[in-house]
C-alpha cells in the first residue's frame, strides 16, 4: 500500500468503538475512515469511503457482525473487504460462522492495543490472523457443531504430506510449529500452504481452518 490504510470500526458500544478508534488513529501508517454502530451502517458506510479493513463487532442491532461480513466479504462479492472481527469470546457464539462468512481473522476485545494493531496490518496485507491459541479454544468448542459434508474432488488434489500440513493448520498451528513438527523449514511450510490455498480455491489460512473441518479432514 502506498498510504495510510484505511480503517472502518463498527461497534455497538460507543466506548469501545471510539476507544478503537483512538488507537488506530494515532497510528501514523492507519487512518479511520468512519465509524458506526451497527451492520446496515458498516454495510453502506463501507460502499462510501472504501476502507482496507473492517473492525467488526459480532453483536449488533439491525443486522448482526455475521451478516454484514457476508455481504462485505463472502463467497461472490465484487470487491470483498478484509473484516477483521473482534470479539468477546467466552459470551459469542458465532465467531465461527463469522469466518465462514468471510472474516480475515479475529481478535479478543481484550487483547492489548498492539495485538489490534498488528490485526489490522495482518490482514490488510492479505494474510489471515488466526491466533493459534485462540484457534485452538474456538474449534475445540464448536467442533462439533460441524457436520462434514461430503469429501469434494478438491481433496483429491492434495498430496498425503499437503493433507497433513492442512491438518496441522486446522489445530491452530503457526508455521513455525508445523516446522518443528515436520521436521522442515519455515520457507517450505509456507510453500505447502500456498499450494494448499490455490489448489483448493481458498482465500487465506482462516478458510483452510473452516475447510478441513468441514470436509472431515479433522475430527
């Protein structure tokens, strides 16, 4: 990017969003672009002053952090918006259909200013921020809420050692980790997850999550 990147904060709760706001405003590489408290809001805004990212509360009146991410960044979209979504994990119960619908990533409404502020830049760069520790507590709580479908002729596509990296990926593995584990090195990991992305036509790691467990190839 060659300026400031660009910073939508949608929130219900004033304090918060105008804390967000704050900080990311004092960062001399980011810029808030608009502010608002619910989806509709986020949704329209959005089609006005085209931010980089979103930061996007779950919870909100009208139309929820869910829904919006669907239609600001979901399967068909023209020009998908990254959504970083932030969130008070033990009271949501949606972060995960949040990321199906499209969110870059997610962060604890918790977590300290320099975690939002690495979050923001994660994705507007085009990775996907997925904590492994977190990933962890959240698949492990809805896992079993996912029920596989069918395997597609997409999995098919994958050799054994590439099933076994998205596996790794799906237990909330950092590719440092996957290296260690392996016994690799960090540049071919991430030589295995970009293959893993273009041959199942996914977008960043945060899918892959999604896929493997949709597909059972993690139980």
């Amino acid at each position: 990017m060659t300026g400031p990147i660009r910073v939508l904060v949608c929130d219900d709760q004033p304090l918060i969003r105008t804390g967000f706001a704050t900080i990311i405003g004092a960062q001399p590489d980011l810029e808030v672009v608009g502010e608002c408290g619910d989806g509709r809001a986020a949704v329209d805004l959005a089609a006005r002053v085209a931010p980089d990212v979103v930061v996007m509360d779950v919870r909100m009146p009208v139309l929820d952090g869910i829904e919006t991410t669907r239609l600001l960044a979901g399967v068909g979209v023209a020009d998908p918006v990254k959504v970083l979504v932030v969130t008070t994990f033990n009271l949501d119960e949606y972060v995960y259909e949040a990321l199906r619908a499209g969110a870059s990533g997610f962060l604890l409404k918790d977590a300290p200013p320099a975690q939002l502020l690495h979050g923001i830049r994660t994705v507007a760069s085009g990775a996907a921020l997925l904590a492994p520790e977190v990933t962890r507590q959240l698949v492990g709580r809805y896992a079993s809420r996912i029920s596989p479908p069918e395997r597609t002729p997409h999995d098919a596509a994958l050799t054994p050692r590439e099933v076994e990296v998205l596996r790794l990926i799906a237990r909330g593995m950092s590719n440092g980790e996957i290296a260690a584990t392996l016994v690799i090195s960090h540049e071919t990991v991430k030589t295995y997850v970009s293959r893993i992305l273009a041959k199942l036509d996914l977008r960043d790691r945060v899918q892959a999550v999604v896929y493997a467990y949709r597909s059972g190839l993690v139980a």
